[in-house]
C-alpha cells in the first residue's frame, strides 16, 4: 500500500533514502523510475550532492512542492498495488501537477488507487468520480458521465476550469 498525504513525513536523511524508504540497497532504475513520474529530477539535479542531499529534519529547506514530490517518488518506488492520494498535489503548481498526473496515469494501471482532491483537474481522468456534499455521495460517475448532468460536480467544474455553458 502507498499513501501520499498532503502533509507526509520527510526524514532527516538523503534524498535517496526518502523516497527508498527502508530499502539499504535501493534499486537505481526503480529510484530513476520514481523520480522521473514524480517530476523531481530537475530539482534533484540542481543540488550539489544530487540524490545524496540531505534533507533537514521534516523536509526543512525544501519547498512543500518539492516535499509532495518526494512523497509521491516514494510511493511509486515502493510499487504498491494499492494508492491513497489525500490531496497530495494541493501545493504544485499547475503545470506540475499535470505532468505528474499524466506520468501517475500509466503507472495507476492495474492498481486500486483512491484520490481525495479539490482541484478537479487531478480526479478527471478517474474510473469513478463520487462527489459528497455534507458526508453524503449526491453524484457519482465518470467525467463525461458527471459532466453531462449538468449537477453539482458539473458546476464545480465550470467554476474551477471555466468550461463555459
């Protein structure tokens, strides 16, 4: 099971270590698999000591971007055949966050993944979309499906990326 919160634990240790969490001999292609999903190679790249920078205690230094990040690379290296995403690219920005997505996009098959998201942008290509209101499920279905409705996810939709009527 991997589990990316929007607010995980970052270790006072090496990049490397943070995202191959508990594994003394990390495996170079799937680190390089991991990070490259996880979009951090530039960032990585940027640091003197590379993967072998080590990260203050709770990620200090880094930005909460580059955190998620880092959170996400650990739950791809790790290849769990289970996937809980809390709002786990609430603090990337937009272009990021979709490259992202799209790299999770094929690394998802085959997995049970669930995502808790605001941004609709992250939950959009999702097998099955259910919108609560007050702990209640008042719509469920794919994109299309919910957006042909023309119901609540269909205005939330409209307000977060502007379709237009």
């Amino acid at each position: 099971c991997g589990v990316v919160m929007q607010d995980g634990f970052i270790f006072s240790d090496t990049i490397e270590r943070n995202i191959a969490v508990g594994d003394d001999y990390p495996d170079k292609a799937k680190l390089r698999h991991a990070i490259e999903i996880a979009n951090i190679q530039d960032f990585i790249d940027g640091l003197p000591l590379g993967l072998n920078t080590k990260i203050g205690s709770e990620g200090n230094g880094i930005s909460q971007g580059q955190r998620q990040r880092m959170l996400i690379a650990r739950a791809v290296y790790k290849d769990p055949h289970y996937i809980f995403f809390d709002e786990a690219t609430n603090a990337l920005d937009s272009n990021n966050e979709r490259v992202i997505m799209d790299n999770l996009h094929q690394f998802f098959e085959g997995r049970t993944v669930l995502i808790v998201a605001h941004r609709l942008s992250t939950v959009s290509n999702a097998d099955n979309i259910i919108v609560l209101d007050k702990g209640h499920i008042i719509e469920q279905g794919t994109h299309h499906e919910l957006t042909a409705l023309r119901g609540d996810y269909y205005r939330l939709v409209k307000n977060q990326l502007e379709l237009g009527t």
